[in-house]
C-alpha cells in the first residue's frame, strides 16, 4: 500500500496493528489514533488493501493476502479468531459438549464447526467468507 506521508494515518493505524500481539483487533484499540470518521476511512482502507478484514461490527482481524490464489485469508485460524474476539469484548464462553466429549475421548467424532457455548449475554455473529462462529444450542445466554 502506497503512502503519501510516514505520518498520515493509515500508516500510523497499519503500525499500531502490527505491533499489537493480537489477530483481533477492538476498535476500541485504536480509538486514541483519530475521530471516529477518519479512522473508519482509514480502515475501510486497509480493507481494502488486505491487511483487515471485519469479522463482527467493530471488531477487525489481521490478513494477509494467499500465495496461491491472491485471496485475502486470516492470519490465523478462523475459530481461534472468534474466541479472541469473545474474550476481548468480555464475553465468557466454554466448550461445546461436543468438544468436551472429543476432548475427554468419549466421542471420535471430530467437531468440524466453530463453536461455543456462552456463559453471558452476546447477540452478535462472528463470520468470515464461508466461516461462522455457532453458539450452542441456539443459547445466547444462561
């Protein structure tokens, strides 16, 4: 991505991103940068470039762009995404039963969607192209 300025604030907002030990980023991370209007171009930006991508209304995961096809991808596994996310906005999650059950070897059957189970309250959906984070039960809270 072209520059004009080291200073301006894509460049500044694509710094703070690669120095955050994080795959998840909270808007709330990078609120000090601007005001709200020049940062939600600034990310629309680097979205657009392939170096964000938005997996639930503000929250954001760093990308990268594919060696083989040119597609923007994560820079880590979708599941592991989402339960970053999950934690980082304080939402308390555990492990499906069917997790539980693998885990424990009670089951062989390998659980082959991300999933949770949710602890508190969370109405929102976590995707990423064909990739859904699923709750549960349908249960968004206990």
């Amino acid at each position: 991505m072209k520059v004009k300025k080291e200073s301006s604030l894509k460049n500044r907002l694509l710094m703070r991103i690669k120095k955050l030990d994080s795959d998840v980023i909270v808007r709330a991370d990078i609120d000090d940068l601007s005001d709200f209007r020049q940062l939600s171009r600034a990310i629309k930006a680097l979205i657009d470039g392939g170096f964000l991508v938005r997996i639930s209304f503000g929250v954001y995961a760093k990308a990268g762009k594919s060696e083989y096809t040119g597609n923007t991808i994560l820079t880590a596994p979708f599941d592991v995404v989402a339960k970053e996310a999950l934690n980082k906005l304080g939402v308390k999650w555990e492990l499906t039963s069917a997790q539980v059950d693998y885990n424990q070897r009670k089951s062989t059957q390998i659980p082959a969607k991300p999933a949770v189970r949710l602890k508190s309250r969370c109405r929102r959906t976590f995707s990423f192209q064909n990739a859904k984070l699923y709750y549960e039960r349908k249960i968004y809270a206990k």
